[in-house]
C-alpha cells in the first residue's frame, strides 16, 4: 500500500505512470539513469528534464521517443532564488495532476533492473517567474493520453509548455521542507513567512 509522501526527493521511489504499463501506478525511483550510464549516481544529475533540449541530449532523446510517463501530484515546491524562501504551487481547480516525465530502465553489475524517472520542466510562467526560472510541464486531463500513448512527435513537443498563470496558486512553506528527512503534512501548511526564522 502506498503512502502519501508531503516531501519528495531525488532516489525515492515514487508512483508513476508509464505508456508500457498504462492501467497501474509504477514506482519509479526519481533521477534518471540512462541504459548506457556507469554511475548510478548520474540520476542526481538528471532529475530534471529540459524540455527545449530533450529531443537533443542523448540522455533523454531515446526515452522521449519510447518510454514516457506521467507522475501524478497534488502541487511541487519551488525556492524562491532571492531568499531560498520555499513555496508550494498547485492548481486551484484540480486536487491531483500528472507532471510529464520520461523514465528508463538501467541495470547494474548483477544484471538487476532499476526503473527511474525524470520530471520535464519548461520556461516558468507569471504566475512563477518571480519565484523561479523553470517550472514542470503540467499535463491537461486531456492530454495525459496523448503524453502516454501518441508517438507523433510534433504533437508531443507542442504540450511541453507552461500551464496557464490563472491556474496556479501558491503560498510559503516551512523551510523544514529542505531536508528530506522531515515527511509530515504540516510540511505543506501555508505559514507566514516573516515568521520563518522562529519554526526551528
């Protein structure tokens, strides 16, 4: 059974949903390894897609063209670059989304199978852009289909674009959010962040 996790981060294990096995919830570790990489350790690099160079890079084109999937969300946190201030985004209108992401399979020494994943991230829109650069690619409930099971590319490349700004909202979190070791709901409460410096 799955539990719900208020602080997610790189090497965890996390529900995905991928286009080889589209009727269930995967789980998928977060930071992609390609199939050609020695280090695991690379996935700390590439837990992040570029969306504008992701038909490009080698370690992400193959995966785009073949193994795409949807890692579904009730918001993401980004940091604001002026304070490191930490705040959580989210649609106002739609409890759980699917961010667009690609995965893939790397297998080690002993010829043991680790499935991971990356979240494909796009130009940040207004609503963000005083906050951060880059934002993930938000999927339309009628386009996560699309994302999964279409292989026409010119199609999926126009989807890697900012959600519209009236369809986010945010406000600060703790800064306890920025070790993975704290996991509990109070983590996504909004507070007030003059404050912020007292919750330690």
């Amino acid at each position: 059974m799955y539990s719900p996790s208020f602080n997610c981060a790189p090497s965890q294990k996390l529900p995905v949903i991928t286009n080889s096995n589209p009727a269930e919830l995967s789980f998928f570790q977060w930071g992609l390894i390609p199939p050609w990489a020695k280090d695991p350790k690379i996935g700390f690099k590439l837990i992040n897609t570029r969306s504008e160079t992701i038909q490009q890079k080698p370690s992400f084109k193959k995966a785009f063209e073949q193994r795409r999937c949807l890692i579904p969300a009730n918001g993401f946190f980004e940091w604001r670059k002026s304070d490191k201030a930490p705040f959580r985004i989210f649609l106002k209108k739609e409890p759980i989304f699917a961010m667009a992401g690609i995965w893939e399979t790397w297998f080690d020494a002993e010829q043991r199978a680790l499935h991971t994943f990356s979240i494909i991230t796009t130009e940040a829109n207004s609503t963000i852009k005083h906050i951060h650069s880059r934002m993930p690619v938000i999927l339309s409930k009628q386009n996560e289909e699309v994302w999964l099971m279409d292989n026409n590319f010119q199609h999926l490349t126009k989807l890697l674009k900012p959600v519209d700004d009236s369809m986010l909202d945010m406000y600060p979190v703790s800064k306890k959010i920025n070790s993975p070791v704290n996991n509990s709901p109070e983590l996504i409460y909004p507070i007030n962040i003059e404050t912020q410096g007292t919750l330690f």
